[in-house]
C-alpha cells in the first residue's frame, strides 16, 4: 500500500490515477491538501493526478519522472537505497577546494554512473567537494538543468534517483562532499504544471524568465513549504552535503522571515538531527552582506556566496575584455580590492548600473564567499561558450589559478579548467516542443545582438552538435601543454593545505600593492606573498623569502626583490 498525498487547493475534487486506475482522493483539514491509501501500490507504481476530471498530470513532487516532464510519475522508495556512507560526516566549507561538475558534459555518456569513472581525478586532484549543476528533471534529454520543473525528480537520463545515490555514495567513498545546485527563483517552461495545482506564481513580481514564485502572497505558506521540503530532500534522502542557490536576488520575498533565512534554520536544524555538516552557498549579485551574516546580527546565515566581483576582476585584467559589466572593472586596482574585501562595489558608484551599488561589512571572512576565474555562467553565457582557456596563453591561466587558489576565499574550479580544456561549455537545449525549441534559439541570437556579437556566430541550441562540442575531451590530460597546467593545480591545491596562513580567511590580513603601469601586483598574506606581473616585459617586485611555487622556471629571488618575467606568478615565504 502506498499514501498519495497533492496539494491542490483550487481543485474541488482530485483523484489519483495510479497503474492505470483511477482511485478518488480525499480533501484533508483547510489546507487544500488531498489523500488517498491505495492497496497494491508501491515503489515502481507510476501514477498522475486528475483535478476536477481534467488532464492527468505529474506530481509536483514527483521523485521520478522516467518519461520526461510530461509523463507519470513514479513511487519511490527512499529507504531501499543500500547506502555505504554511514560514516561520512560531512566537509568542512572553509577549508574546501569545490569543483563544478554538468553531469551531461563531464564524461562521454552523460550519466551519474560514468561520472563515478572520474572522481579518482578528482581525489588526485585534490578537490574536497563536487558541486553538481541542477539535475532535476527538465525538457528533453540535455540541458544546463536551470529550467527544470520536477524539482524533486533527478533527471532520467542521467539515471534517475538511484543513480543520483550511486554517484553521492561513490563521492563520500573517496573523501569527496557533494553539493547540489537548486533553483528557486522560477520554473522552466515546459512541463510546468505546477499553476494548474494552487497558487505557485505571482504577477505582482516579475523576473527574467517570467512570473516570479509566489513566496509572500496569498497561498504562500505551502509554496514555501514546497521549496524548503525540497532541500532538505537533497541532503537527507540524497545525503547531498549542500546547497548551491541559484540566483537568490530572483527570489521575490517581502515576508518578515525571508526564504532564505528560513532555509537556513531548516539546514541547521537537520545538520543537528543527522549528525553532519551541511551548508548553503548562493549565488547573489546584489553586493549586499546581509545574505551571508549570521542571523544573529540581522543576517540570512547562508554559508557563503558566489563572488562574481573577483571573478570579474580576474577575467577583465587577463583578457582586457572591458565591454558589458566588465567595464566596472579592468584594472589592477580592482583586482587588488577584490581580494581585500571581496566586493568591489561596496557602495561605490557602478558605471555599468549607472548607480552606487553594493555595501560594506569589513567584518566577514573571506570564508563567506566562494572565488573562481572561471564557472559555468561566465563560460556558457559568452556568445561562442569559449573557456578562458581560448582568451588567453597558458602562462595567464596559471596566474589565475594562483590568484584562485591562493586567494582568501574558498576556491571552486569549474570542470576541466585545470587542464586548461579547450572544448567549449555552450549553451544547449532539447526542448521537444519545436515551437518551443525554435523561440529559445531565436531569443538566444537576440540577446547576443544587443551585446554587439554577430548572432550567426551564437550555436543554435537545440542542435545536438551545440552539446556534443560542450563535452569534456579527457585525453587532453595525455598532452602538453595541458599535463603542465594540470600539474601546476595539484602543486597550488597542495600548498592551500600545507601552509596555514594560504587558508586563512581573515580579509584584515589580506593587503596588497600594485602598479597600473606596470601590470603588477603584490599580495601579502600573512607570512605569504603573492607576486604577480602581468606587463610586458620583466619586473623586479619588493617580495622575500623562500620560493614556495613559481609558473615560469626564470623567476628567481634576488637580494633586491623577486625577478618575474611577463606573465607569471610566484608564492613567497617569509
């Protein structure tokens, strides 16, 4: 026997159709929930509700959509899994090295079970957590996974909830934490049925993919329930050990406790009944600290948060590119004051918003933000999908993964970044609606227009080759002069765990010097020194002490300083 359970409180009647048989369900208290036991029912059962005799749809809260987003849904059962995790107690934020993982594009197949096949690289690597891009299910069989619908459902070609497990027991085995990508702020368009079940969206708000989640209005409580219910999901029947927030600032909330701090009690409180670490780490552009205060002092107490300002700083100073919101940034000084603070707009005037933006809190520790050259974002919202990789020389990219990895904040590399891969990360879709798939496509040239890019160099899409050309090509780590750069990550991961004050999070300890002119830059860390030259030609910088790691094999320590040739970092030791 299983228990149907839907809230549908604009429906008078619901049944539930399970294995072909309709069965009425029956209202329960005011709340506009509805319940039936059905004998013969259980784990493998597909079933869909009927409200007020119309179409059979999906559960919103379906654990398995083994047709895709329009067909039954599927019982499962959580407790079948044979878990061999029972003695993983999670990871520790601070001290984490996070990598970024598109489940679709990480391995030739695609799948939970043969990204299972690279984790070894990983552990070699050295990285302590996977954060996976959203695997719920969504339209078709490949996708980014940020316009899904069936938040609680992992994606079926993927290999669905036991794959799902397979691949966070298999993490947990080699030493490795999980995170999961959730979004919160909206839903994708197709097989979105949830506004046919109550009141999930609101016109009195608007983002940019349309009506905004009903998280303050009338019905609200149960929409916040449905969200809350699903990260708690993740990370106790999915022994996800955190949550990735996408776009918080899209999350519209007026209440008096707002989403995220009530998610944030609920993680709390889990963590304290399961015995392990758990955390939540979003992805804001607001520049506003209250996101990542504790609660105690007015804040949200999300964990940590995205730090787009330092990727920014980092890409516009290799690149040069200085066009869109790079043009906040571009120089040395904006490098040096993001790795002080974190914002580079902490109330300052934005050119780009045409506004001041952001604010201060000289109080948090660089531990409360996540720092990255690179991330899927950043990559797959160019025109083309080029990695940093196709921008600029190998010798920029070990200066970026030093500026990274010895930066105060908790670094994440984004998949294939340490070899410097040269496969793209493009946008793609497989919307099966050809209506659908034509308008995404289209909308997609339009939006590249407006930023100047020719729209016939956008890759269409919904074209399958858009996402075999996204796919990680793993016999690059066979060639130089990807096995240098490989190498020199492992040697930078290496030094974040064995000289202290490279993982201390404490930004008043952070100062730094720089040249605009010149091109470079000097980073005091403690007993640490980053030395940094980006110009042309050689410089002598005012840095001493024992060479911990260099990019260029001419860097040398001399009585007057550190001699760094064009293009290369050094890590000092006093």
């Amino acid at each position: 026997m299983s228990t149907f359970r839907v809230w549908a409180p604009m429906a008078a009647h619901v049944d539930v159709e399970v294995d072909g048989a309709r069965v009425p369900m029956v209202q329960t208290g005011d709340m506009g929930w509805h319940e039936v036991d059905v004998d013969g029912a259980g784990a493998g059962s597909d079933y869909r509700f009927v409200l007020d005799g119309g179409d059979a749809l999906p559960d919103p809260r379906s654990a398995h959509q083994p047709a895709g987003v329009h067909g039954p849904s599927r019982v499962v059962d959580h407790a079948a899994f044979g878990w061999t995790d029972q003695a993983w107690r999670g990871v520790h934020l601070p001290s984490a090295v996070i990598y970024e993982v598109h489940v679709g594009t990480f391995t030739p197949e695609g799948t939970f079970d043969a990204a299972i096949t690279r984790l070894d690289h990983l552990v070699d690597l050295g990285v302590d957590v996977v954060e996976l891009l959203p695997v719920n299910e969504f339209s078709g069989s490949r996708g980014w996974g940020y316009d899904g619908v069936d938040l609680y459902a992992p994606h079926n070609a993927y290999g669905g909830p036991d794959g799902m497990k397979r691949l966070v027991d298999a993490c947990h085995g080699r030493g490795l934490g999980v995170v999961m990508d959730v979004v919160y702020n909206h839903l994708g368009p197709a097989g979105n049925y949830l506004a046919r079940y109550g009141p999930y969206f609101t016109d009195r708000y608007a983002t940019p993919w349309g009506q905004a989640v009903n998280l303050d209005g009338p019905g609200s409580d149960e929409v916040r329930r449905f969200f809350v219910d699903n990260a708690v999901m993740w990370l106790e029947d999915y022994h996800c050990d955190g949550l990735r927030l996408d776009a918080v600032h899209a999350i519209l909330d007026a209440s008096a406790t707002h989403l995220l701090e009530e998610l944030s009690v609920q993680v709390e409180e889990l963590a304290a009944r399961l015995g392990r670490h758990l955390f939540l780490v979003a992805e804001s552009d607001l520049n506003d600290p209250r996101v990542v205060r504790r609660r105690e002092v007015g804040g949200y107490g999300i964990d940590a948060q995205w730090s787009d300002d330092f990727h920014h700083a980092i890409h516009s100073v290799l690149t040069g590119e200085t066009t869109g919101y790079y043009q906040d940034f571009g120089t040395i000084a904006s490098l040096a004051t993001a790795l002080e603070r974190a914002f580079v707009h902490a109330g300052e005037y934005s050119p780009y918003r045409r506004r001041r933006h952001g604010r201060l809190d000289a109080g948090l520790s660089g531990h409360r933000f996540l720092g990255y050259s690179q991330n899927h974002d950043q990559v797959g919202n160019r025109a083309a999908g080029e990695r940093t990789a196709a921008l600029v020389s190998t010798a920029r990219l070990e200066v970026a993964a030093a500026l990274v990895l010895a930066s105060p904040f908790v670094p994440m590399l984004f998949q294939g970044e340490e070899w410097g891969a040269t496969t793209p990360f493009q946008y793609f879709t497989d919307h099966e609606d050809p209506d659908l798939g034509r308008a995404v496509s289209a909308g997609r040239r339009q939006e590249f227009a407006a930023f100047g890019w020719d729209p016939e160099d956008v890759p269409d899409p919904q074209d399958r080759a858009t996402f075999e050309r996204s796919k990680l090509d793993w016999s690059e780590l066979e060639r130089e002069p990807h096995r240098q750069l490989l190498d020199w990550y492992r040697r930078l991961i290496r030094l974040r765990r064995e000289v202290p004050d490279l993982a201390d999070g404490r930004l008043d300890r952070v100062r730094s010097t720089c040249d605009e002119d010149g091109r470079w830059l000097v980073v005091l860390r403690g007993g640490v020194t980053i030395a940094c030259n980006l110009g042309a030609g050689g410089v002598r910088l005012p840095a001493w002490g024992r060479l911990l790691a260099a990019s260029d094999a001419d860097v040398s320590v001399e009585e007057g300083g550190v001699l760094l040739p064009a293009d290369s970092v050094a890590l000092l030791s006093s």
